[in-house]
C-alpha cells in the first residue's frame, strides 16, 4: 500500500515516484497521486475473493489505498497494527 510505505519514504527523504502494490501503482510520494494504476477487473477480484476464502485464507482487499476485510480477525488486528492502517470490516468481500 502506499499509504504503508510514505512514512518510509519521508523518514528517508525520498521524493522519486515508487512502485506499490507489487507494481499496480506507481505513486508520487508529494503528492500522494497515482502516476499508473492497474487495478485487478471487478469479476475478476470476485473471483479470486471466492476461491480464496473456499480455501480457508484470510483476504485483505485493497481499493483506493484503503484496506478492506469482511471481518475484524486477529490476522488483519495484526496487519493493520503494523502498518498503522485504518481497518475496515465490511461483511462479505466478494
């Protein structure tokens, strides 16, 4: 996320864009614009959503750099914890 990595790049004084979302965005740490951004298609979100939840896995969804959940688990508690995010549990993902 982009809002994860900016405290970084102030502490390091980087102002270069950097590439987020394991190269789905490229960010302008100044001004917080998204350069590019590469989202995954809705269907195919819902898709991947559906299979992983089948499976048993907890799934952080990302839209506009913020981090949704379908609910509050210690696994997400955790994740937002260390990255200083805003949790926000919305019920079924998909």
């Amino acid at each position: 996320m982009f809002r994860s990595v900016k405290p970084y790049l102030e502490r390091a004084g980087i102002d270069d864009p950097v590439v987020c979302y394991q190269g789905a965005v490229v960010a302008d740490p100044r001004t917080g614009e998204f350069l590019r951004h590469e989202p995954i298609p809705l269907e195919l979100a819902r898709t991947a959503i559906v299979a992983i939840q089948e499976e048993g896995f907890h799934v952080n969804c990302y839209v506009s750099d913020e981090l949704y959940v379908a609910e509050v688990t210690p696994e997400s508690q955790r994740y937002a914890g260390f990255q200083s995010l805003p949790l926000n549990a919305v019920g079924d993902l998909a």
